[in-house]
C-alpha cells in the first residue's frame, strides 16, 4: 500500500495538504512550484481556478476577454453579483488567491486569439482550456504547439462533456482532430475578420454547473498528472454523458503532415520589449542572420482600410483582436471599407518608425527570423515583467 498511502505521513501535525500527502506519489512541493496558465474564466474556468487554487499551485495566469455578467452568476463558483461589469479574469485571479493565500496570480484582459503573447505560453508548465469555441481553441493550439508545450481542453454542452490531452510533439493536436465541416465552420467566421463581440457571442452554449464540474475536474487531474510526469490522456479524451451517466475515452490519430506540429526552436530571449522600433528590431535580425532575413508575425496585422467609394485609404495599424467592424465603417459616407494586412518586415517595409506594439504585436510574443529555410525565434523578454506582475518572481524558465 506504500505506493498509494504515504505512511510516514500519518503521525506527522496536520496542515493544508496533509490529505494529499497521503498519496505515495504526490509533491506538494511540485505543485506549489508549478505555473498554470487557464485560458476562458467562464463556467469551465471558474472550476479550473477554483481546483488549483485548493490543490496548492502556487503561480497562476487567468485570461479572459469578457466582463461578468448576471447569466455568468449561476454557474460560476468565484463570481458575485456585485463584480457584473468586471473583468473575469481579474476578478477571478482574485478569488484564486482568497481561496489559497499563498498563491501568486495576474490576469490577462484581451483577446487571446490575437493579442495573448507566447511567451505566456512558454513560462506555463501547464495550460488548460476552459473555452467555447473552436476558433480560440486553434489559436490556443497553435501557440502551445510552437513552444512545445501539451495543453488540457475542456468542453461541455448541456449535460455533456469531453475532456482531452494535446501534445504535438508526441501524438496528435487539436486540429488532427477537426473534420473537414469543422474547418468549414472556422474559415466561415473567420471570413469576416472583423467580428464584432454580439456577432461572437452567438456562438455561446448551453451549459450546467454540474457538467462543468465534472469536465474541469478531470482536466486538473490530468495537470496534476502532468506535473508529477504520470501518464496522461496524452491522445485521448475522456467523454462524458451526463444524461445517462456514462463515461468512455476515445483516442485520436496523429496526422503526421499537420502544419501546427512545427516547434519554435531555437528561441532566442532578447532584453528588448515591445516598445522596440519595427526598423531597429529588424537590424537585430539583419545582423543575425544575414541582409536578405526578413521578420514574420505570429499573426495577420492591420495596415490600413481603403473606402473604395470614396477612393481613399487610411493608414491603420493595429492586431485584430484590437478593432471591430465599427472601425471599418468610412467615417464620411457610411460605406464598409476593405482591410490590409501583413504579415512580415523587411528592409523595404514603409512603417520601419513604429514600435512593434504600435503595429499590433503582442506583449512577450516571440517572433521568427527567416532567410531561405534557415529561421530562428526572438523572444521579447523585455515585455515579461509587465505581462506577470506579481508571478514574475515565481519560478522561471
């Protein structure tokens, strides 16, 4: 029994986690050293934090890009009604604390699509996914894909739920799992590119406080696991059918030409932020890597809108997460106008002057160098200390 009960534990003066001491295999050291990155402070998420926070992790960074809400009330354990208006993952971050004193937590409030940078990412032992919609979890694929980290998904319909383990370098990702009307679905929203928040608010599921319970349960389980090096999911999704009380798992097929597989490495950390110039960050790269580099973005950014009625562009830099359709409306005849993206720099780029973060480039992302098929990656480890606060003096990576 020595391998499930930690006997030498029994005698010894009560605390916050003796109970789990009792476990053969368990660290509460490991736990308490540990960063958690939970993405979505809805249902799912409340759950998330709310586990972690009473099984002693000791770093945690909540992102979210909705206020509470009245409807969030009834199922979301951490919420009152006096936070309505607030951002959920500031309030959340919160409450995660009150729960475990001791515990170091920062928010991110913004669009995790667009503007959630990856070095969040890469300072996470673990990420866990408390989302509604597949366009969120791609973006959430992909970046932990790129820094080679496995993340936790969770979903829930009604009295349903799935709970699963991705880890591109090992098995299957997200997207292997996605069938051609699922791709469908996602380039048809993403077609207009810029959604305004009712137009993605369509998209909300019915959901219970039980099944999330449930879902999110299981997730923090299998971060649990991960962080002791147990065997996982890894693969597989553990479903769970709530109006008949039935659970299987089911295991996904790798596709071994999936894009999203491709790791960022090696990554180069750069004491430079965000607030470095465009045409200065392009000669670290020139200088590194040869004159013909150029730079590319983790994502699509807004050069401009042109009014084709009124024949006139007006110069508009900024990431998608930043703007809706309102911002393409022409402000003197009324008329949708055409969004310009880009996707790169090189030394022939007209806006050279701006910063990064003027261009719409996230906080601590990490961006790649490339020359004919030789790249590299530069993290801006200068944005670190705004984007953890408090969580900066955790342990890092």
């Amino acid at each position: 029994m020595n391998d499930v009960l930690n006997l030498t534990d029994l005698d010894q003066p009560d605390d916050r986690f003796s109970r789990f001491n009792l476990i053969g295999w368990w660290d509460q050291e490991k736990l308490s050293s540990s960063n958690a990155l939970v993405i979505g402070a809805g249902a799912i998420g409340n759950e998330l934090i709310k586990n972690l926070a009473l099984l002693g992790i000791g770093n945690l960074m909540v992102a979210d890009l909705d206020n509470i809400e009245n409807s969030n009330l009834s199922r979301s354990i951490l919420y009152r009604e006096a936070d309505c208006g607030r951002s959920k993952a500031e309030v959340a971050a919160e409450r995660a604390r009150s729960i475990y004193p001791e515990m170091k937590s920062n928010f991110f409030h913004g669009n995790v699509v667009y503007d959630l940078g990856l070095g969040v990412y890469r300072w996470a032992d673990v990420i866990l996914g408390g989302l509604d919609n597949r366009e969120a979890r791609v973006s959430i694929n992909q970046s932990a894909s790129r820094v080679g980290k496995p993340w936790i998904d969770g979903a829930i319909e009604r009295l349903d739920g799935v709970a699963r383990v991705f880890n591109s370098q090992t098995g299957p990702c997200y997207e292997c799992t996605m069938n051609e009307v699922d791709w469908k679905m996602l380039e048809s929203r993403r077609s207009c590119a810029l959604l305004t928040r009712d137009e993605m608010e369509q998209g909300k599921v019915p959901t219970t406080p039980t099944t999330s319970s449930v879902i999110a349960g299981i997730q923090v389980q299998e971060a649990v696991k991960m962080i002791h090096g147990l065997e996982t999911l890894e693969g597989q999704g553990f479903v769970f059918d709530g109006t008949n009380h039935q659970s299987y798992l089911v295991k996904y097929s790798r596709l071994e030409d999936c894009p999203t597989h491709e790791i960022f490495e090696p990554v180069i950390e750069l004491s430079q932020n965000s607030q470095i110039q465009a045409g200065t960050f392009l000669e670290l790269i020139l200088s590194d890597l040869g004159p013909e580099a150029v730079v590319e973005f983790n994502q699509d950014l807004i050069e401009s809108f042109t009014c084709h009625s009124c024949q006139e562009t007006e110069i508009y830099h900024s990431s998608l997460g930043q703007v809706t359709e309102s911002n393409a409306i022409c402000p003197d005849c009324g008329e949708q106008r055409t969004p310009h993206f880009f996707h790169s720099l090189n030394s022939n780029s007209k806006f050279l002057d701006l910063t990064l973060n003027e261009l719409g480039v996230p906080l601590w992302d990490i961006l790649t160098g490339r020359v004919g098929m030789e790249q590299k990656f530069y993290e801006l480890s200068g944005d670190r200390q705004q984007v953890l606060g408090p969580l900066e003096a955790g342990k890092t990576k």
